[in-house]
C-alpha cells in the first residue's frame, strides 16, 4: 500500500520508518525542510533505538522518502495519516492548530485528486475530536461525505519511548475506528502484515481507548509514588511492599517502580485532556485531577530531602539524568526540569550528565554546566542526585562515599539514600 504521514515527529517518523519496513510506500511530510533532508538522507530526526538504522535501510530499498510537499503527497498515496503534535492548553484542553491545518490542507489536495483518499487521525487528540473538529474540515475543503466521498479513521498510537519499534512491530493490539467500509478497509489492508488483537470500532471510542490506557497508567505511578511517600516515613522500602503487591495476579508488577514522578510527552497531557473534557461534559474528576497534582509535586521530595541534609546555597550538586526515561533524549514534562530550576532557584551550583539528553536540556538552561561523563559529575559535585534510571549509574563504585540521593531505584552506596525507600 502507499501511505502519506504528516508530521515527522515521535509518532510520525516511528510509524511511517515501521510500516516502510512492513513493506509499504511511504512518504514522509513536513514543513521543515532540515527533517525531510535528514530522513532522504537516511537518518532519523529524533533519537530512538534502532530507528535510524531503520530508516536508512528503507530510504535505500526505496520504500521511505520525506517532501515538504503535503499535496504531491496525498497524490502519492491511498491513505494519509495526520501525526502532528497536539500541545496541552493551560486550562489543560488540547492545542488543535496542527492538526487542523493539516486536515485543511490534505481536504484540498484530495479535492484536486478528486478521487477515493483515506484519512486517519494518529495524533493523541480528546475523544470526539475526529467527528467533531476533523470530520467538517474534510467535509467542507473536498465538499464530500466523509465515508462516502472520502475515508475517515482514528487510529491511536501505544509507543514506549525507548521500546518503540519492538512496541510497533509486536503490538498488544491494533485499535481503529472508521466512518465507512472503505477507510476500514484500508486500515485492515495497511495493518495485514502485523499479528495482533484488532480492535475495531467507531472513532470516538478508539480516542477514549488511548486516554483510558494512559489515565490507568499515569494513575498507577502516581499511586505507587504517594505509597512510596508514606513507606519513606515509616522507615521501610517501597520496592519491597511493591514487588509484594505485584505477585498478586490482580495487580500485576507493571508500573509499580516509585520515584519521583513520570513525565514525557502523553501522560501529564493526556490526563489533563481527560479531565478538561470530563469539565466539558459535566463530569466531575476528582481521580484524574488528583493524579496530576501528586505528580507534579513528587520531584520535589529529592530536593527536600537533599535540602533537610545539607544547604545548598553555593554548593556543587551534581545530577545524573536529564531524559525524563532512559533509553530516549526526550525531556518533555521531565522531573528534572523541576528538580534543577528548585536547586537554582536556590542559589545551588549544578552541574549535569546524561547520555543522550544534554543537547535538548541546555537549551532550557544553559547555565548549568554539562559533565562529559558520570564519573565527573561525582567528582565534581558536593552530593549526587541520580534522577533517571540509566544503566551506567548503577555502579556502587562510581559514587564512593559521596552523599547520594536516589529519585529512581537506580542504585545502593555507602552514603545513600532513596526518595521512597
């Protein structure tokens, strides 16, 4: 099948890079042309495992290319896939300006074509987005039907940071909703080569399945973090009542590591959405709403628990980990943004590592000075906070008897301690 993706960012280059390697023609579109000469020249424009090998193996076969051209897209292809970022509001609603855009231009461009063309919302956006908000600007710009004159999907994503080819490629199950036979019928085409549940429904409930399945996460870490707060104040080990708890089957073990908070790209923002469309509808949240607030206080607790030891006016204090997760140089809603601005806010002299996040986080701070390793972060600092759970940090030895505090379970020293344990 030939397929046309809008938008080049997270979503965008994972899913366009897997289904070129699933045996698809796929063409690539963004409006900024340093993407598109990246992905033509076989490299990936955002870091993730594996993907720019991906990508460069499938630009050479033939099967993946990159236009700033929305149209000569839509020509290309059958089905068009909107994957632009839909940033949270501050009332916590949804920014659709991306998306909007998109749809208006691809409703041109298949106005022109003026044959059957497939659109499929992949972008994270709040449940009746897609008939309330996409559907009349396709309708209007190609002055037809959607499921007659044209097709109509929502297609959610499931990526892990990190994992998120293995994620693609092997999926838990494929979610769509469609408006006509006709888009359903691309969707089962184009997912034909992967094996997975398939869950088939209208697009409102394939928006809400995405924001159920991140709300349940997100509130699963927030609780085992709050648990892990009261552990802290007993005097005994989250991770012990934890591993406990998860045996039994009801509960399992997943998402149940307490720390200092989740971040990244979905959760806060899809949460905030949920809740922000529950107000919309009349629909109290206090859950959702509580989830957020506990959240965003947790990164906090390692800067209280350092300051309770030592002032930190003046002094060095060297932190490990700037990603919001290992495995990705993503620091979107990261804890340590949170962390770093508290510590320089007061008066404290950081100094930073990370393997693949220096280069984004500098440019919120550039006064903080970045270490080239983690062993000259240790040497360099008065005390360590390690605020994500990179491999490399794990070493005992690496620390000495340098006074460490651990916002992730990464590690045990002899002068050590844990934010819930």
């Amino acid at each position: 099948m030939r397929a046309s993706l809008v938008g080049t960012g997270y979503v965008g280059i994972v899913t366009g890079a897997c289904f070129a390697h699933s045996g698809h023609d796929v063409i690539m579109v963004d409006n900024i042309k340093e993407k598109v000469d990246a992905i033509n020249a076989g490299r990936s424009p955002i870091y993730e495992k594996g993907l720019e090998e991906m990508i460069s193996e499938e630009v050479r076969r033939g099967r993946l290319k990159g236009t700033t051209n929305l149209r000569e897209a839509v020509e290309f292809s059958d089905i068009t896939f909107i994957c632009v970022g839909t940033p949270a509001l501050p009332d916590g609603s949804q920014n659709l300006a991306y998306v909007k855009a998109a749809a208006e231009e691809i409703g041109a461009a298949i106005e022109e074509k003026d044959i059957f063309h497939t659109v499929v919302v992949k972008s994270t956006v709040a449940p009746g987005t897609t008939l309330g908000t996409v559907k009349p600007i396709l309708e209007q710009t190609t002055g037809k039907k959607a499921g007659e004159g044209f097709g109509l999907g929502m297609n959610p994503e499931f990526l892990k940071e990190g994992d998120a080819l293995n994620d693609f490629l092997k999926p838990d199950r494929i979610v769509y909703g469609c408006v006509g036979e006709g888009a359903a019928k691309m969707l089962r085409e184009i997912y034909a080569p992967f094996s997975a549940p398939v869950i088939e429904k209208d697009c409102t409930t394939a928006e809400m399945i995405k924001y159920a399945s991140n709300s349940l996460l997100a509130a699963r870490v927030a609780l085992i973090d709050e648990i892990g707060n009261i552990c802290k104040a007993l005097g005994i080990d989250v991770r012990d009542v934890a591993a406990a708890a998860g045996m039994d089957r009801r509960i399992g073990p997943h998402f149940l590591h307490a720390g200092i908070g989740f971040g990244g790209s979905c959760f806060r923002k899809d949460v905030s959405a949920l809740a922000w469309k529950g107000g919309e509808l009349g629909v109290e949240t206090p859950i959702l709403s509580s989830v957020i607030s506990q959240n965003d206080a947790q990164p906090l607790r390692i800067v209280q628990l350092l300051t309770s030891r030592m002032d930190v006016k003046g002094r060095r204090i060297g932190i490990l980990g700037l990603s919001f997760k290992p495995g990705t140089d993503d620091i979107r809603d990261a804890p340590s943004i949170v962390v770093v601005r508290s510590l320089l806010e007061k008066g404290a002299k950081v100094v930073a590592y990370d393997p693949m996040a220096k280069e984004n986080f500098s440019k919120l701070f550039p006064q903080v000075s970045y270490a080239k390793s983690a062993s000259e972060v240790v040497a360099s600092s008065d005390s360590v906070l390690v605020l994500t759970e990179w491999k490399e940090f794990a070493d005992p030895s690496l620390y000495g008897n340098k006074p460490v505090f651990d916002g992730r379970g990464v590690t045990r020293t002899a002068n050590y301690e844990g934010v819930c344990w």
